[in-house]
C-alpha cells in the first residue's frame, strides 16, 4: 500500500488511517513536481534521473529533494539514494535507526557547518486522530483538503497535515489535495519537525539531499590539550563572524575521539596532572574512492605508497570492521573487564590509540560515517554544549544560563563550556575509580551547526556534542551513565539528546523548561498556531 514513488514502504502506516472495509488507503499525499513553487529544487521521484549530467561530480553544489516515508531505516534511505544518484548530507554514527527517529530527535553527524538531520527537511505530512485549527496570521497559510475526514464518523476521524515553512517549497496557489490540509507556518514547522513523536504520527519527509558522494577519513593521535590550543578562537572577519577555529572550518566534518584516564593511568602523579590521549578524525569528499584490492595495488605503484603498507592498512582496517561486528568480541572484552578491573584504563587507552590506525578509511559516505559496530557494542548518552558565549545570560536559569536564548544572543566562539563538560567526566571518573568502578570506553565529540527548531539540542547556539560510552555487560554500565549525566547538566548546563538518554531524566521540575528558556512556548502546541485539537 505504498504510496506511487515513495522510497520504501512504511510497514503498515497506511492501515491506521484506513477505513473499516475499505481496501484504498486514504494517506496518499505525496508532493506533486508541479505543486512546487518556482525556484524550489526539484523533486526527485523512485526510478528518476537526478538533474545533473551522469558524467558530473559536485555533490556540494548539486542538490535536490526527495519524499521518502518516514519509517525507512537509515541504511535503506542511503541505498536507495545511492541507485539515484542522491546522498544525505550527514550521518550520526549508526544506519539502523528509521528516518523519522533520526529527524524527531535532532539525531547529528559531526560538522560545525552541518545541522542535525531535522534541518534537512523541507516538508512532512503528519496524522493526527483529531483535527489541527490553524491559527491564521499574516504568515500563516492554510489550503484545506477538498475531502476531508468527518469528525462525526469515528472510523474516519484521522487527519492529515502537510506542514511547511511558510516560505515553504509548495506554492499554496498550486496545491489541491483531497485529504491532507496545507499549513504552511514557520513555527508550526519548527515545532513539529523535532518533536520526538508527540505532535502525531508522521508518515512522509521531504528532504533536502546531495549528490552521491564519498568520503577520505584521516586519524591523527594527539593529546586533549593539543585539542583544546586547535579549537581556541580564530580572528573574527566577514567570513567568520564568531570566530570558529581553523581545523573545524577546513574539513566537512570533525571528530575527536577522548580518553577519560591520564595517558599514563598508572602513574602517582596524580589524575589532574596529566594530560589525556585523543585522536583527531578530519573527513573531506572526494573523487569517487576505488577501494578495490586491484585498485589498491595499483595505486601504490604509481609511487604514492608502497605495496606493503597498503596492504597492512587493509589487513587492520578491514580486520577491525569485521570483527566490529561481532557480538562475541564484546562479551569477552566485558567479561575481561569485570574480571581484572584493574586493566580497564589500559584497555581503554588501547582503545583509543588502535582508532589511529582504522579511523584511516576511504569509501563510500554511509560507510564511513557508519561506526560499524555490532548493535549490542555498549551503551551511550549524549550530552550537548553551547560553543557560542551567552551574551545575555539569565542567573535564574541556574546552570543552564550558559545558553543563549535566541541567536542575537550568541557570541562569540568558546570552547570552555565543552571543555568543562570534558573536566567533570574526568573528576567524575577520577573518583570512581578509588571505588573501583571505571568507564569503560573512549569519549566521543562533535560539532554541530546552530538549529533553529526550538527544542532540538543545538538550538540557539553552534554546539558541540560529548558521548558517553559504555561497554555492553561491564559493571553498573548504566548507573555510570546515569550519574555522569546527571552532574554534566547540574555541573555545566549540559542538555541531554533526546535520543540518547535514560528515563530518569524527565521534564520534572521545569528541567525542559530550564534548559530551553523560551522555546518551550514556541513549541507547545505546535508553535502557538495550533489551538486545541477537537
């Protein structure tokens, strides 16, 4: 029952708004090429041809849209792209949660000048089980289905929304639809685009996408302070208004990758005194990567390599990745670690200097932004921090006066607020350690573009992301990460991923309200344009 030129199927979705008896679902509101308004990309369906030569590779400049429903995974989005030429502009680090998960959450990639994948939607189609009444304003606009439900008929009592920008890609004087009513309203689509699920069921996305592309990943050891000289503030000019530091603008996406014990973790010097190992992962398109055994070869031979270290390269990368994907391997690592606890902060260490070796890969963009480990590899929550000074902090909001409530109110660029959340996971595992409990991963950072969804993470400021990781079955893995979060938002203004956290952190105590002053209003109900549903 899939929609004629969606992507994928969404198992089902259809079925809910299908009426008792009836074999016609009654969701079919993909967007029509020629309801777009002028000067919109163009709306690229299943089975066309994208609108640049087959011949051409500029993926940054060549971009259009696509409509997929929204419970495709994120593996199958990109290789259904992939046969039409069309990529995504970003990835978090694993391709098996669906695409809606990815958008509700404000689910990143790492990049300073990349937003989450919610900032790549241009257009959604949401069911509701009553009826939205749009608040109608000078922007605001409304084309209401030609057929829709009656809410006196209970087996008919679904409805359905596309939801846009009001400058949005459909010209509203186009757009005719039987069952889905046109709102075309900035603060209904910001508010309802990152909402993680509790606006309604959403079945379609329209999203912004690139030409197919790949990927150089390029690893590089250092230590944590030589991170901190690198990410300290560059000069202010036209081009770079607040300052964001070199290594983060000259490469497409940034990563760096922390250990929370001293380089040297048995030391008597003391866990302060120390500086702590970190690897940095720059990674930049390219020209179509062959990455072939043949192809391998023979670019070794033309004198840019020799033959033997490509092939120990290969040897360890492809070695790393397909034991990655091994269940087993983490079983015994755990098993290890909670047999001589002792060794962890070795073992994590190791862990961190091996990603100097396999961070080192080239290939396709969905691949290498994939992690590539197994499903059960560990545990992780994630924690957000802004990267911009606040301006015009509020003492009242506590900790979380370090973000700024709007975009005026961003400054210029810091990385103090990041490094202190760095510092407080360090203390933190510096004193669980006396008791014999350990983290048991590296720490992952990245960086983000501003958002301007009032609930997303990076709203209101350029932010940078700390993971915490723990192994799978490892002693109170989850407790841990229970408790780091707890003192990373207490201690620094932290703000949890709203897909990657625990259930003990809720909106109690005016916590959302704390740690997104003002968006709140902006996003219940639905920006303020929506009144009470019926």
């Amino acid at each position: 029952q899939s929609t004629d030129g969606h992507l994928i199927e969404t198992h089902g979705l259809n079925t809910l708004a299908q009426a008792p008896g009836s074999s016609v679902p009654p969701i079919a509101a993909q967007l029509e090429p020629g309801m777009l308004r002028a000067g919109s990309l163009p709306l690229v369906r299943q089975g066309e041809s994208p609108p640049w030569p087959s011949t051409s590779y500029s993926p940054v400049e060549h971009k259009a849209l696509v409509e997929s429903e929204s419970g495709i995974t994120i593996l199958d989005f990109a290789q259904a792209l992939e046969k039409m030429d069309l990529a995504m502009s970003n990835m978090g680090g694993a391709s098996w949660q669906t695409l809606a998960g990815y958008v509700s959450t404000s689910t990143h990639g790492s990049g300073i000048g990349l937003g989450p994948v919610c900032d790549s939607v241009r257009s959604l189609v949401l069911v509701t089980s009553g009826a939205w009444k749009p608040s109608l304003g000078s922007r605001s606009r409304v084309v209401r289905a030609t057929a829709p439900p009656s809410a006196s008929v209970p087996s008919a009592s679904v409805y359905v929304y596309r939801i846009e920008p009001y400058d949005g890609i459909t010209d509203a004087s186009r757009y005719s639809h039987p069952t889905a009513t046109l709102i075309q309203n900035d603060d209904a689509f910001r508010a309802v685009v990152c909402s993680f699920g509790s606006m309604g069921v959403v079945y379609s996305f329209v999203m912004e996408v690139m030409q197919f592309y790949w990927v150089r990943a390029v690893a590089t050891q250092i230590t944590w302070s030589q991170a901190l000289s690198e990410l300290q503030p560059a000069p202010v000019t036209r081009d770079n208004p607040h300052g964001v530091p070199a290594v983060l603008r000259n490469h497409r996406n940034v990563q760096y990758f922390w250990s929370p014990y001293p380089k040297d973790p048995y030391s008597n010097s003391g866990a302060g005194s120390q500086d702590h190992l970190a690897v940095r992962l720059e990674v930049d398109i390219v020209p179509k990567v062959q990455t072939s055994f043949v192809a391998s070869v023979l670019h070794a031979l033309q004198g840019q390599e020799t033959v033997a270290r490509v092939l120990f390269d290969m040897a360890i990368t492809e070695g790393y990745f397909a034991v990655a994907d091994l269940q087993i391997v983490y079983e015994v690592t755990a098993l290890i670690m909670d047999m001589a606890p002792a060794l962890i902060p070795l073992l994590v260490n190791s862990a961190l200097q091996s990603q100097a070796t396999v961070g080192n890969r080239a290939g396709k963009w969905y691949e290498v932004y994939n992690l590539g480990t197994a499903e059960n590899a560990g545990f992780a929550s994630e924690y957000a921090f802004p990267l911009q000074r606040n301006k015009a902090p509020d003492p009242s909001l506590g900790s979380f006066q370090v973000w700024p409530k709007t975009a005026s109110q961003a400054g210029g660029w810091t990385v103090a607020n990041l490094d202190a959340g760095v510092q407080s996971f360090a203390g933190t595992t510096a004193a669980m350690r006396r008791d014999r409990q350990y983290a048991t991963s590296p720490l992952g950072i990245r960086f983000v573009a501003r958002s301007d969804k009032p609930l997303s993470m990076m709203h209101g400021s350029l932010t940078g992301m700390i993971e915490l990781d723990m192994a799978y079955g490892t002693f109170a893995y989850q407790e841990i990460l229970r408790t780091q979060g707890w003192r990373l938002m207490r201690d620094t203004g932290a703000r949890f991923h709203w897909g990657l956290n625990f259930n003990n952190q809720t909106g109690a105590n005016n916590l959302i309200g704390l740690m997104y002053p003002g968006s709140r209003e902006k996003w219940l109900p639905g920006g303020g344009q929506v009144k009470n549903q019926t």
